[in-house]
C-alpha cells in the first residue's frame, strides 16, 4: 500500500479553510497512486483549540466538516486519515472526544480515539476530552493498520525511564496485530500510524525520532508519523515527519518548518535516507522556528503588517530581521524613538539596520514628551532624586507611541525583550513589553547574539556595532545591563538552570562550579530572587514564540502572590 503524509498548516477553527487544504492535498497524493493520506491530529479544526472544545457549535462544525471530506472519497481515490474533535456519545464523562477517522468509500468507515491525553507543560488535553477504554485495529484494502494519535505513541517502556501512564496503546494495537491469521501477518506488514500536532522545542526532533525508532525496532513495524507545521498562538510546530522500516532505519522524511507532502510503500523496498541535523543547539532550527511563529501570528490573527520599536540595540536588530523575513520587507517599519540618553550612535545603528533590511524607518523623539511628563509629575515628584520611575516612564512612551501608530496603520507590535529580561524582570511593564507577540521571549540573551550572527551568515543585516557594544536600555547616562544583572554568559546558565529544569540554588551552584564559573550561592539567590519576584510581570506580557523545553506561559504556571525561598 502505497501512504502518502500530508505536512499541512491548519488554522484553529478555519473548517473551510483545512479542509481546502486537506483535500487539496490528497489530490496530489493521488496523483502519485497513494491509497492513503494520513494528516495530521485535529487538522480538521486545527489545533490547539483549547475552549473551543466546549462550545457545541465548534463540535458540530467538526462532525459536518468531517462528513464533508468523507464524502470526497466516494469517487475512489485514496482514504484519508485525519484528525478531528467530536462529541463523546457516552452519558458520563468529558463532552469531547479526540479522534483520528478513517474516510473511504464515502463513509467514516473507522474512528479510532486518543487514549493518551497530555496533561504537562502546554498541554491541558484532559481538561477537554475523554480519554478512549480501549484501541482497536483498523483495516484498509485487506491491510490492518494500528492508529494512534500522538501521545498515543509517547508511552512505550523501553525508551522511557519514568512513564506517565500505566497503559501503552501501541502495545495494545500491537497485541492484536500478532493475534491476526498467519497468512495476513506474512502477506502484510506491521503499519503503525501517527497523526501527530507536537510542537517544537530545542531537540524535540531528535528525541521524537528517536522514540519512534525505538518503537519501530520492538514491534517489527514501519513507523510512519504525521505530524502538524505551523505557528498557532505561542506554539510553533516543526513538521519533520517521518517514516520508519522496521529496522528502525529512516526511509522518508518531511522538511522542517514548511508543507510538505511524502510517500512511503509499505510493500516495496525503500532505501534508507541520511536525517537531517537535530543539533539540540541548532541556532537555524530556532531562527527558522521564529520566522514561522511570527509569520503564522501575524496572518492568523488577520494583519499582514508589522512595527518594531528601533532603540539601535541588539534585541530589537533580531526581531526586526525575524520580522523581515516571515512578512517581507514592505511589511514591517521601523521606528526609532531617542531621548536625552540616547547616543548617536544608537540612532545610526537604528538607521543602519533598517537600510540593511529595506525597511521603512521612522525617528520620533520622545524628549519633549518626558520633559512634559516630568513638569505634570514635578508637584508630586518634587525633592526625590532621578530614579527607576523616570526611567520607566521614557520606555511608557515608546510603548504608547508603537500602540498609537499600531492603532493608525493597522500593523501588529512586536515586542524585543529576551528571556533573560523577562526571567529577571529587566523589563518595563506597559513600556518595552507592550505590544502582541514576544518574538524573543523565549531565547536566551548569549542565543540572541548567536542568532543575529546567524542572520548575517550571507551578508550584514544586523549591524556590527550593534552586536558588539556593552547592552543598554540607555534610560539614564552611562547605563549599561551590568549595573542591575551579572554578565549575561554568567546569569544566562543559571537562569536556565532555574527556569527550564527546575534546579535549586544549591544545584545550580555545583554545576556551575563544575563547568569552571566563578559564581557564589548569594549571588545564585539573588537571581533567582529576581525571578520569583517577576511573576506578576510575566503574566501581563504579550504570548511567547516557544522554541526551548520550558517557555515562559501556558506551559509554565506559577502563582504571583506567594512568598518562595530560593
């Protein structure tokens, strides 16, 4: 049987629109001779839906779109598999099933439900969905196909030390597979398929691929993964699916980050392939993962424009590139905002860039706005020294004036702060942090340095001097980030430490002290001290583009009113 994997980008609740798509790409599979196209979880509503799920509308829609596609395969052509949210017939229970159905001949010939329902990092499934009892084998042409529906297959017990669940659906499909007639199990193959909507995240590909390799190997099965590309919300997904022989070697695989569609025979040889590069510090995967996540932002929430506020700095060059890249140059403007504090410098470095990327660049000075400020604070200010509130208050202006001309010209703002700001609160609520995507957020003040020598790898985007001068907000003469914050190659480790893995001070200080760093528990605490106090800032911060393990958002929920030793 000749599988064809179909790497699309849905939109969370474009019914019209997924199934265009969905259809769209089964008729290429057709012309290629697939008798099945596998696509990916929920890729009929798109995913994630979140609280769409409990607005029986939204189910409905789901059932008639599905109907809908169902009936496309009257006329022959090939079967498809795909994802949908439908209603749960049971009496009791979550309202919601999460289901994987087989269409042919017209009908819905298979509906297989997920078992597995993540309930970690950003995923909530079993707030929505009711869990299946039990798998069951599906059947196609005479070859029996055991279907699962991403986590589904993230549960087997050789790959994993700890397991999350007591029961392994694979296993279970498995079970049944060996039960099958002699002549069936010799003349068919073990198929085991995977629709999958699995985000990306620093080394998700390789640990995916690896996973399934193991599962591969144990069953004696191909091992075919579909799985979602796209941003949608914070989420990037990465694509990257992929086929599997039974030996575990890889015989197909979709590109990262982009559509795709790739076959697999299940009764012809197929070489194995080389696999791409999962360097779990792959700088090109995150760029290419910003520039999606951006993109899909930006055009699903209906604009196509996009503004950056310019301060000549390193943070604000990478977003605008980021920028550039997902929309188009024509797309996204510049705007500089100097005050007193600004160096000339940093307005050339501004100008500069926006010349390098061929975008529209503004210069709207905000002096003549503080000095005003200032006069109707000066009653109430009076006799108190220039502090942290008159440094705020110029980074309130830019934020109003990005809002202003984000209301005029209808373009998204895109925040600059990095997750080292963001961790440590080095950030200005209503000011640096207004705006409606943190494009950076997720990336590490010494990987934003990496990525914006990376955005020059063909020619000078980001200018030299912005990479290379000491960082600073330039709120007040002579400042630099050092004055508040240790060395970024020294506070980025422990922040990683702390933020993504968890680790205690006590922890972070002997693997600090082992990779050779010159750091004291005090100091440890007062970073990490930073961070807890930060928590009500991060709340009210634009959604951050996920690219490592553990993002600030969704996926990472603390409370803000609560008193934590460090």
């Amino acid at each position: 049987m000749k599988i064809a994997l179909a790497q699309i980008n849905p939109t969370v609740g474009d019914f019209a629109g997924n199934s265009r798509l969905i259809l769209d790409f089964t008729a290429r599979a057709a012309k290629q001779g697939a008798k099945l196209v596998l696509v990916p979880e929920l890729s009929v509503c798109g995913y994630p839906p979140a609280d769409l799920i409990e607005k029986d509308s939204f189910l409905e829609r789901n059932a008639k779109a599905l109907q809908q596609l169902a009936a496309y395969t009257e006329t022959g052509g090939p079967a498809i598999l795909c994802g949908a949210a439908l209603a749960s017939p049971a009496a009791g229970g979550k309202r919601a099933r999460n289901v994987a159905a087989l269409l042919c001949g017209g009908e819905i010939s298979f509906v297989q439900q997920k078992m597995l329902l993540p309930f970690y990092d950003v995923f909530d499934e079993q707030r929505y969905f009711e869990p299946a009892a039990q798998q069951s084998l599906a059947s196609l042409d005479g070859q029996p196909l055991a279907i699962t529906i991403c986590e589904d297959a993230w549960n087997d017990k050789g790959f994993w030390p700890r397991r999350l669940y007591s029961v392994d659906p694979v296993e279970q499909l498995v079970r049944q597979l060996r039960t099958l007639p002699d002549p069936i199990a010799v003349v068919h193959p073990r198929v085991i398929l995977n629709i999958s909507a699995s985000p990306y995240w620093r080394g998700k590909r390789l640990l995916r691929r690896d996973m399934l390799v193991a599962i591969a190997r144990e069953h004696n099965a191909y091992v075919a993964m579909v799985n979602q590309v796209g941003g949608n919300d914070s989420l990037v997904f990465d694509g990257s699916s992929i086929v599997l022989a039974p030996s575990g070697e890889l015989i197909a695989q979709a590109a990262s980050f982009r559509e795709d569609l790739i076959f697999f025979d299940t009764e012809a040889a197929t070489a194995p392939i080389s696999a791409s590069s999962d360097d779990p510090d792959d700088i090109p995967a995150t760029w290419d993962a910003l520039v999606l996540g951006t993109r899909d932002y930006v055009r699903k929430c209906g604009f196509s424009k996009a503004l950056v506020g310019l301060s000549g700095g390193i943070d604000s060059a990478l977003v605008a590139a980021i920028a550039v890249a997902a929309l188009g140059a024509e797309n996204v403007l510049g705007v500089g905002m100097p005050s007193e504090f600004s160096s000339s410098g940093s307005i050339d470095d501004a100008r500069a860039l926006a010349a390098n990327l061929g975008i529209r660049f503004e210069l709207l000075a905000i002096r003549d706005v503080f000095e005003t400020y200032q006069r109707t604070l000066d009653p109430v200010f009076a006799g108190t020294p220039f502090g942290l509130a008159e440094e705020n208050l110029q980074s309130r202006i830019r934020g109003a004036l990005l809002m202003a001309l984000s209301n005029k010209f209808g373009a998204l703002v895109l925040t600059t702060g990095n997750k080292s700001e963001m961790a440590t609160g080095y950030c200005t609520l209503y000011g640096d942090m207004a705006g409606a995507l943190a494009v950076v957020g997720d990336v590490m003040k010494t990987r934003v340095y990496a990525l914006a020598r990376y955005a020059n790898r063909e020619r000078e985007m980001i200018p030299a001097n912005s990479i290379a001068k000491p960082p600073s907000a330039e709120l007040r003469p002579g400042q630099r980030d050092t004055d508040s914050l240790p060395p970024y190659d020294v506070l980025d480790p422990i922040l990683e430490a702390y933020v993504e893995r968890y680790c205690s001070a006590e922890q972070i200080l002997a693997e600090r002290t082992a990779a050779g760093d010159s750091v004291d528990l005090a100091l440890i605490r007062r970073v990490l001290s930073l961070v807890e106090r930060s928590e009500y800032k991060r709340q009210q911060a634009a959604p951050v583009l996920k690219v490592t393990q553990k993002s600030f958002g969704t996926g990472r929920r603390f409370p803000i009113a609560v008193k934590v030793e460090v």
